[in-house]
C-alpha cells in the first residue's frame, strides 16, 4: 500500500518525508519550496509541469521505502 497518494499536498509530502526532496528534483518539479506547495497536489503540481503522475508517485514511495527495507 502506498503511503503517499497523488492527492496530498507537495507540502506535506515534503515535510512528513524529506527524503521526497530529491525525487521531486529528479522528476523536474522544483516548485516544493514555494507558496503554493502547501496547497498544490502531487498530481496537480505534476500536471502543471508535464510530468508522469504515476511515475513520481511511485518513485515518491520508493524513497520512503527505501530506509525501512534497509532497517529489516
């Protein structure tokens, strides 16, 4: 099950998981740091920017999973 959803706001994604940083770096969406991330969704701030919604969500997800398989 995914712990991020394309209908949270970049804010909250970015904030609950910092790790998210670099992925949305990687994917071309550097607007995370901007006013408008607090109220922007992933999929809306990935629309706005021309990137693949379900690939973003899913590398987003991987970055969080990333430290937990590591840790078992």
């Amino acid at each position: 099950m995914d712990v991020i959803t394309r209908d949270m706001t970049i804010g909250h994604v970015v904030e609950t998981y910092p790790q998210t940083v670099e992925v949305f770096l990687r994917h071309g969406l550097m607007c995370f740091g901007c006013a408008v991330a607090r109220f922007e969704n992933v999929e809306q701030g990935a629309m706005a920017h021309g990137i693949d919604v379900q690939a973003l969500v899913r590398d987003l997800n991987a970055a969080v999973a990333a430290p937990a398989a590591a840790a078992a």
